[in-house]
C-alpha cells in the first residue's frame, strides 16, 4: 500500500481534519500522481452533509484533481513520469455494459466508480484529491495541455465537463439563445463554454453584484430573477436554459423564459425533489432533461477544447485549511468562481 495523507470528514457533517490513510498499490496499469491541485465542488459539501443519502466515512472528497504524474506501471502507454494529468469523478467502471461501450462511463450499469466515497471493484474505498497522491488507472487519468494554467485548470475535470456535456449533446451553437442559471463553479463555465460554441448567453443570477463579473466572463446579458419587472424582460426568450443551481428553486418559472420546444437542462442537485405543473411542459412542448458528468473520451475531448480556446476557470486559490470559510462562502453563494486547493499547503 502507499502511504497518503488528506483532508478527512470522519463522520456525517463533521469537519474536514487532517487523516493518513492507504492507496493501493500501483498496478501495472496505474499512475501515481502527485497531486497540485484540487478543485472544490458543491457536491463535496452534499457529500460530507449526506445530502442526497448516507455517505461513506471517513470520507475525502475532491474531484476535480490535477497533478504531475510520478510513477507508472509496467503497462502503462499513454504518461510519462513528469507529465501533466487530470482525474475528474469517476476513477472505474465495468468497461462492458452498454453505457460503457457508448463511452458513457459515468453511467455503467453495473457500478461507476465514483472518485470517493465509493467502493471500488478491488473492494477498497475510494478517497477523493483533497490529498497529496492519487494512484488511478491510465484510462480513468486525462492528460492536461502544458498550455493550460494546471491550478486554474482543476474545475474542468468536473465543472467543465458537467457543463461542456449537455451544450455538446443539444448542439447549442450559432443562433440559440442560452440562458445559464447560477453564476457559481458550474455556471460560469457553462457561460465560457456557451460563448465559445457561438451562442448568446444571458446569466440568471440571484445576486446583483454579479452583474459586472457576468460581463466581464462575456455573457451578453445579466438578468436578477428576483426582479420580477426584469425578469419579464425575458419571457419566452430562450432555446436552452442550462440550470446549474445547487438548492431548491422554482422550475416552472424557469420554463416559462423557454420558446416553444424549449429545452430546460438540469445539472444542479438540490437536495429536494423539483415541483412541476402539470401545465409548465405541454404549454408549448417544453422539454426538462438532465445531464451527468460526461464519459472518458468527451472529458478528454473538453480538454483540448479548452487547450484550443484558452479557456479556464475563473479560480480563488486557498490553503487546505481554509476548506471550511470556503464551504460557508460558497453556500452563500459568494464563490468567484471555483474554489481550488493548493495541496502544497499539506505538506
Ligand atoms: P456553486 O458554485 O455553489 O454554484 C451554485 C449557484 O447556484 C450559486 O452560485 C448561486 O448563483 C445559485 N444558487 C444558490 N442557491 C440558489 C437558490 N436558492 N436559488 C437560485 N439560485 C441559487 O455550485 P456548483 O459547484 O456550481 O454546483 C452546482 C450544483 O451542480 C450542485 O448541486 C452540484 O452538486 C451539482 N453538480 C452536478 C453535477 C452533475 O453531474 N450533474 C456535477 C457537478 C456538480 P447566483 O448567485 O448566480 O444565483
């Protein structure tokens, strides 16, 4: 086994505190990275708080991982020692189901790997990248342009993905109107990734001191839903509202900013059921989908979108200790944009 050491939520709720745990041994196919980076997701803080269910503890969490790779296995073709590489929310899957064969891996029907909190096919629990080394298979780990600024370029493996995915899968492009809702980790990247596939992106925040920073990401539109008068300004308006909000919220009125045949797509999840009238979707043949993650070769693909357009994500760089005034803030919703662990602040 090799020795790591991380950040830890012991049980349900509690504070991450410093804990040293095991990584499996490398096998033949695997890298061992250092970990640089680490990306802080809303999810981290559903997961630690049980929200969407009983968790794993003691739990690290952390998925959207950036490091230098520092040692390989026997088999492994596609890294070097010293390479640049990325590890995003899953780190296995069977490989043969229908969903994996479909390069949809975040589904496998037998059971995703989750990054942590989940129990791998080895029988271990995984642990996540608030932490100093990661070993993961060479298929699971994408490889990161050295274009890319590494820290800024963490909130991609889930962030990035999670919102480039869905604007790929609805062809959203040149004469589509985009509404993002929730200017946070996932939102601004949905803005970046919007303007760049030719769209005209209009932000639906609740907070009016976002309005300048929605400019200056590009957006071509800021509109404060709590204003009801602005609101109004955009009914019926747009093809695609990409909904990235993490607590409960109103759908309904959301699609009623849709034209007909609208799409609104859900990547947010609140820890509550949505509510729908039974007249939001047939008023105008309205469409409410969803979208998780993306696979293997669609996030590697994400990645060298962004190498070829020089995007990033918008980030606050923290030490390890400060991961719980960064939880409080991004409850509040104050996070500009992501997040990101500096993991030589473990050392
Ligand atoms: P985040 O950085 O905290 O951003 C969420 C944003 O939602 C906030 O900045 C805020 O934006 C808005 N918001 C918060 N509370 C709201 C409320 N009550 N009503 C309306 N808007 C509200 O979170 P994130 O990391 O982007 O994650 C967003 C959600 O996506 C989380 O639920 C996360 O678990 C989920 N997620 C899903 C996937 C997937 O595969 N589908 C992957 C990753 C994350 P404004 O201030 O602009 O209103």
């Amino acid at each position: 086994m090799i020795k790591a050491k991380g950040y830890a939520a012991q049980s349900s709720g509690s504070k991450l505190e410093p804990w040293e745990f095991d990584r499996r041994t490398i096998g033949t196919r695997d890298v061992l990275i250092q970990i640089l980076f680490c990306g802080v997701c809303h999810t981290d803080l559903h997961m630690v708080n049980s929200d969407w269910g009983p968790g794993t503890f003691p739990m690290v969490p952390g998925h959207e991982i950036v490091g230098r790779i520092i040692e390989t296995g026997k088999e492994v073709s596609k890294f070097k020692i010293g390479d640049h590489a990325g590890v995003g929310v899953m780190v296995d899957s069977c490989g043969t189901c229908p969903d994996c064969q479909a390069h949809q891996e975040q589904f496998c029907s037998v059971s995703p790997v989750q990054t942590y909190g989940s129990k791998g096919y080895d029988g271990l629990t995984t642990y996540g990248g608030y932490s100093n080394v990661i070993v993961v298979d060479e298929k699971f780990t994408h490889l990161i342009s050295d274009k890319l600024n590494l820290a800024a370029t963490a909130p991609l493996l889930c962030a990035g993905i999670t919102t480039y995915s869905p604007l790929k899968k609805w062809k959203v492009g040149k004469g589509h109107q985009l509404a993002v809702v929730g200017l946070g980790g996932l939102g601004h990247m949905a803005v970046k990734f919007g303007i760049a596939l030719g769209a005209e992106v209009t932000v639906l925040s609740t907070s009016e001191t976002k309005r300048e920073d929605a400019k200056a990401l590009g957006a071509h539109h800021f509109v404060v839903t709590t204003d009801v008068e602005e609101l109004a300004t955009v009914k019926s308006k747009f093809d695609f509202i990409l909904d990235t909000v993490s607590a409960k919220h109103d759908l309904n009125l959301y699609i009623t900013l849709l034209k007909t045949d609208g799409v609104h797509i859900c990547v947010g999840i609140p820890n509550e059921p949505f509510s729908l009238s039974p007249f939001s979707l047939p008023n105008g043949n309205k469409v409410v989908a969803g979208s998780g993650a993306g696979g293997l070769s669609e996030t590697q693909e994400m990645l060298d979108f962004c190498a070829a357009h020089d995007i990033v994500s918008e980030i606050e760089l923290i030490d390890i200790k400060e991961i719980h005034p960064a939880f409080d803030r991004m409850i509040k919703g104050h996070v500009r944009y992501r997040f990101v662990i500096d993991l030589s602040t473990l050392r």
